[in-house]
C-alpha cells in the first residue's frame, strides 16, 4: 500500500479501482457528489453524501459531505478553513448523483497543499501521461499551447502506430503535475 505522500504527491499511477466496493462496505446509503466552483465551472472534489450529509448542507449552506472511509459528516472546511458556501444544487435524470456549486470562501479546495504550503483550489492538480512523455510547461490553459500538444500528441501517437508500438497499459501511464495547478 503506498504511503499518503506517494499517492498524493507522486508521480505514479495508482488508480483505487475498489473504491466503490468500499464504499459499499461504509454501511451508509450515500450518493456521488460532484462539487463544481460556481464561478470558474471547476470541478473542485467528487464525493458522497449521505441522506443526513444532504439535509446538512441545505441547512447550512455550506459543502456538507459523507465520509465514507471515515464513515461520518464532513463538514469541507470544517478543520482546514477552506469552507465552499453552496450557491446551488443539482440532481442528476436518474436522480443518483448530485451536483453542488459552491463558492469558495477561500482559495482552497483540496486537503493537500501546493509548494508554498496552501490548500490547492482543487483536488484535480495531476494530469495522467504517458511514462517518460515530457509535457511542456503551461502546456494546458492557453489555446495556442492546447493546438500545440495536440498537433505534437497526434504525430507522436501515429509514428508510433506506424511503428507497430502502441500498446496501452497502466504500467505506461504516469502522473505530473499540472502547470496551471498550485
């Protein structure tokens, strides 16, 4: 099992794909929960609420969220400061998923913490890559650079093809982070 700095801070992928069974096993009823910045439309964290967790929120206006490996209310903010005023909720056609727009009263989103010790503003701060496959810096955010990566990713993938070398597996997937994320 990789430690917590490993798995929030490293640069390999380890992709919990028995979460669900986990949550499963938390012995609460909850629904995913997608928490989205109301003004810049980013997705900050995706979650799970819990009948009790839900009603909290609307109570108090805040991101009131289950926390399934814990298996009680989380209150985002509660601890660290970084509390998300809930501007609106959501819920899905088939009404088993949530959306929660909120407004961040400060900068921070994430529980982890960027290079100069605050909170990143969202939980989203490492893209996935292939391993060894250098991004150039600032690589996302500017439509010029987007163009860029994309036109240099489509002659690399079909070189590659031509070679006869694309194979896909998660042992060829890396992560880093992003250059517009704190």
């Amino acid at each position: 099992m990789a430690s917590h700095e490993e798995l929030e801070e490293g640069s390999k992928l380890q992709l919990d794909w028995e979460k669900l069974k986990k949550v499963a096993l938390c012995e609460s009823s909850v629904i995913p929960v997608a928490v989205q910045n109301v003004d810049s439309r980013e997705v900050l964290i995706v979650a799970f609420a819990n009948e009790k967790a839900f009603l909290e929120a609307l109570k108090r206006k805040v991101c009131v969220l289950w926390s399934t490996s814990r298996n009680k209310l989380w209150i985002k903010g509660d601890t660290s400061g970084d509390v998300l005023d809930l501007v609106e909720v959501r819920v899905n056609c088939e009404q088993n998923s949530l959306l929660y727009l909120v407004r961040p009263r400060r900068s921070g989103a994430c529980h982890t913490k960027g290079p100069d010790g605050s909170s990143r503003p969202s939980c989203y701060y490492r893209r996935i890559t292939h391993a060894g496959h250098e991004v150039e810096e600032g690589g996302v955010g500017s439509e010029e650079s987007g163009e860029k990566a994309k036109k240099e990713k489509d002659e690399a993938a079909e070189a590659a093809e031509a070679a006869g070398a694309m194979s896909m597996s998660l042992a060829s997937l890396a992560l880093e982070h992003c250059a517009d994320a704190r």
